[in-house]
C-alpha cells in the first residue's frame, strides 16, 4: 500500500508493478467491496502484461481500509447482502463531484510513480467503479487512452449527471462487459451507452455477456463466473496493447 494525498484527505492505494519495473499506467477502480485480496490478485495479473497498476481505496473519506474492510463473508450472498445493508450508503455519497476531484489526485498519484513511462494511462472500473473510470475519461481526455468498465451499473440513465454524458469530452477508446440480465444496466441502458459512444464519434466494443451476473470478476463473490472473467481479461489485455503499448 502506498498513500495517496487528495483536496480532501489521503487515500491508501495498492500498487502493483510489472516484472521489468517500467511500463505505462493503468488506474485502478475497485468494486464496492473495497480493496482485499481479490483487487490485490487482479491488479497483479494486469501488471504482469507490462503496466503499472495502481488502486485506490475511493471510500477513503469513510475509513480506511481496514476500517472498512467487510466483516460479512462475502462467498455467500447472506454475506453480500448484509454487507450491503450497513455499507451501501457509501457509494452515494461518493458524488460526481467528489469523483472528479479524486481522479485528478489519482492520475496525479499514477503518474508519479517510478517506473511509470511517459504518455497516455489506462483506466479500468468494476462494478462502481465503472462509472467512475467514464468520468475519469471524460475529465482527463489529454491523460486517459483507454477506458475499460465491467459489470457497471447507472452507466446511462436520465440523470442530469448520469456518467454517460462525460463520453462527450472523451477520447479514450472504450470497452464495455456488461452483465446479463442485470437490472442496474438494462438492455436499454445499454442500447444509451452505445448511442453515447456513437454520438461521441469514440470507438468502443459495448457487449452484453451473456449468462454472467453483475459482478462476474470477483471471485470472493458468488457472482463469480470464471468464463466471463477470461474473456474481459482477454479483452482488456488487448485493448490497453493497442493504445498503450
């Protein structure tokens, strides 16, 4: 763990390097879970393909990790609904606002790092994190080349701050792995996004995975289906070869 310091406190963030120590960077946003073994094994995996990984804790104004690492047992879904009960409220009060000021720190964060090369970064969010990886784009076009979101729910919705208007200022290209039958991304919340992109002149791969839960990455969870995970890894890994290097 390294600190991160923000306008509003100072956030713990996972590092995790590539075997030569050098390679572009790619930001990190976790789940709502927060960060824990799972986020640590991942961000390893991305950084073994040659990037330097960093992940913040974007709860950091509620605790600090350990503070508010889960008590429930997160493999069953008595676990993930009670975790949910006492920490759900958490993500609301992450705003849009709060968002874009963090993002400016953690590519800031990013980017100082040694072995960190110069150039355009990536940004990868799951599940919440989705979202806030299309703002980070959408605020940071000039940094961000790749945006990548999974299982996110509230990509596109009628909300005046709803993350899908930020694609307007983007010029990342995007990747999207959506749940199936996932009642935060509906097919027609889906069908948004992609006109989003669309609008936006960005080239994007905007795809429905078919039988994969909200939350298929996360192998802690139920959610978990190791198929899904494979082919978003698959994907991940060559769109940041094609726009980082």
């Amino acid at each position: 763990m390294i600190s991160v310091p923000t306008a509003d406190g100072v956030a713990e963030a996972i590092v995790a390097m590539p075997p030569d120590g050098r390679g572009p960077g790619v930001l990190y946003y976790m789940d709502a879970f927060g960060l824990r073994p799972r986020i640590q094994d991942m961000a390893e995996e991305i950084a073994g393909w040659g990037y330097v990984v960093l992940a913040p804790n974007v709860f950091y104004r509620e605790g600090t990790v350990a503070d508010l690492a889960p008590a429930e047992d997160l493999s069953t879904p008595e676990g993930m609904s009670g975790f949910f009960r006492v920490a759900g409220s958490r993500i609301g009060r992450l705003t849009p606002e709060r968002a874009a000021s963090d993002s400016d720190a953690y590519l800031a964060g990013l980017r100082s790092l040694p072995g960190v090369t110069p150039g355009p970064v990536g940004v990868v969010g799951f599940c919440m994190g989705a979202r806030l990886a299309v703002r980070t784009a959408g605020r940071h076009p000039e940094a961000v080349a790749a945006c990548a979101g999974f299982h996110g729910g509230g990509l596109a919705t009628d909300a005046p701050d709803s993350p899908h208007l930020d694609l307007a200022g983007a010029r990342a290209e995007f990747l999207f792995g959506h749940a199936d039958h996932d009642r935060s991304m509906t097919p027609d919340d889906v069908a948004r996004l992609g006109a989003a992109l669309d609008e936006a002149v960005l080239t994007a791969r905007n795809e429905v995975y078919e039988d994969a839960p909200h939350g298929y990455t996360m192998s802690d969870t139920p959610a978990w289906n190791e198929a899904a995970f494979v082919r978003a890894f698959a994907n991940l890994r060559e769109l940041l070869a094609r726009t980082l290097g």
